[in-house]
C-alpha cells in the first residue's frame, strides 16, 4: 500500500512526495522512496515519525492500530492533518483517534476506495428500502497476509446495514456459525470471511429474502484505487488544515455522500 501511495504520490501535479517512513527492521530505510516504480526524488525513506512530519502537511498512515496511533500523538503535536486508512482498531483506539480530530483534521476510514464508499451508501439505503423481510449477509475475501477479520470494509458494510435497518450492529451481528445453531434471527446480519492467495480484497453484501436476492459487490484488483482515493481524502484534509479548522471525517464527507 506504501508503494502504491508513493507512484500516485508521484504522478499527481499538485502533490509532492515530503517524506516516506518504514518500520526500522525494513531493509528498505535509506533507499529512495521512488526506487521501486524506476524514479529519483530525492526523498530516502526513514523510521523516525518526528522527522517525517516536520516537513509534512499531511500524513498518510496505512499500518497497524499501535503504530498508528503513535503517529497521530505526532501529528496532533506538530499540527499535521492525518489521513488513516489502517483497520483493526478497538473502541479505545478509535477514541484515540476521535481524541486526535480535536486538535487536527483526520479523515478516518477503513477504506479508501471511491468505489467501496459508494457501496457502503448504496448498502444503507438498500437496507432502508427492502426492510425487516431480507436476511443480511455480508461476505468479503482478502489475501492470505491479512491479520484482522472480518476486514475494515466488511465491518463498515454492516454498519451500513444496520443503520439503514435501524438496528444496531453490536447487537444482532453473527461472526460464526458452527454445528445446530438454530435457526437465524430475522434481525441478524452475518458475516463470512475466506482468506487467500494475493485477493486484493472482494465485498459482498447479499440481501436474501422470499423468491428473490439482490447482491451489491465491490472487488478491487489493484491497490491503486485506495491510493487514489487517499489522496483524495489529503486534499481534504490538507484544505481543513490551510484553514486551521479540526475534525474527525470520513470518505463520505471526501466525497459529498452525506
């Protein structure tokens, strides 16, 4: 992802390239971040956070929850806009980041795509309108490397789901199923989640009810449409920040779904 964001990074006019951090073990410190797509900048990738955002409007942070919330501490301090797309965190981590938005502009997501975020506003309206009498199931597939499950984006879809269904996620989502377990609450929304290969990442949210299902599906083939949609979440962010104004936002405030 890294290395998506540094080509688009590249290839976009009104973006510059200030700094490229890697965890320390990285083989990668010292190397110039454009390296790998063929190209100069003359920016060496580093380990240290403080460093990097001194010469930063904003950051671009696709890690983990401990890492990420570091550089947020960092960025609020220096007074850096943040754009977060990692996944995985708990309710205190995600308070962490609220926290954060107080004193910055940090647009929080689990996913970056264009795409993904119109399917989570199709999905909730979808919800909405087909109402109590379709069961809810949502189905995603990533690469075999992932660590968190179900994935970011599924979790969102649900949420989704549930917001259109007027339900609340917490209470009437399944994560498992397993031996006689009875029959399925009308109210439930499930989750299913297959891991393997290099899958970039494909989301299903099936809407089942009597003699009909309807299917809304996102799959993504390339990272390049999450740097894509990152940058675009810089720009916005990078706007806020040029006029010292804070906030926690998502894509859809990127992209005017609200």
């Amino acid at each position: 992802m890294g290395q998506a964001l540094i080509e688009a990074t590249l290839e976009a006019s009104d973006l510059t390239l200030a700094a490229a951090i890697d965890v320390p073990r990285s083989t990668a410190i010292g190397a110039d971040a454009g390296e790998r797509c063929g190209r100069s900048t003359g920016v060496r990738i580093m380990s240290g956070i403080d460093e990097a955002i001194r010469v930063a409007d904003v950051l671009i942070d696709f890690t983990r929850p401990s890492g990420t919330l570091a550089h947020l501490a960092a960025c609020a301090s220096a007074g850096v806009a943040a754009v977060v797309g990692t996944t995985g965190f708990d309710d205190a981590g995600k308070a962490e980041i609220a926290a954060r938005a107080r004193t910055i502009p940090i647009v929080f997501a689990p996913n970056m795509s264009v795409g993904v975020n119109v399917l989570i506003d199709l999905v909730r309206r979808a919800a909405q309108l087909l109402g109590p009498a379709f069961d809810i199931e949502v189905l995603e597939m990533h690469h075999r490397l992932k660590v968190d499950a179900p994935s970011g984006t599924a979790l969102a879809l649900g949420e989704a789901a549930a917001d259109g269904a007027g339900v609340a996620l917490r209470e009437h989502a399944v994560y498992a199923r397993e031996g006689v377990t009875g029959e399925r609450p009308q109210a439930a929304i499930g989750f299913a989640t297959l891991r393997g290969g290099d899958v970039v990442g494909e989301h299903t949210v099936l809407f089942a009810g009597a003699g009909e299902r309807l299917e809304l599906a996102h799959r993504a083939t390339s990272r390049r449409n999450f740097a894509t949609g990152a940058l675009r979440a810089a720009r916005f962010v990078a706007a806020r920040r040029a006029n010292h104004e804070s906030g926690l936002f998502d894509m859809r405030d990127v992209l005017g779904l609200h």
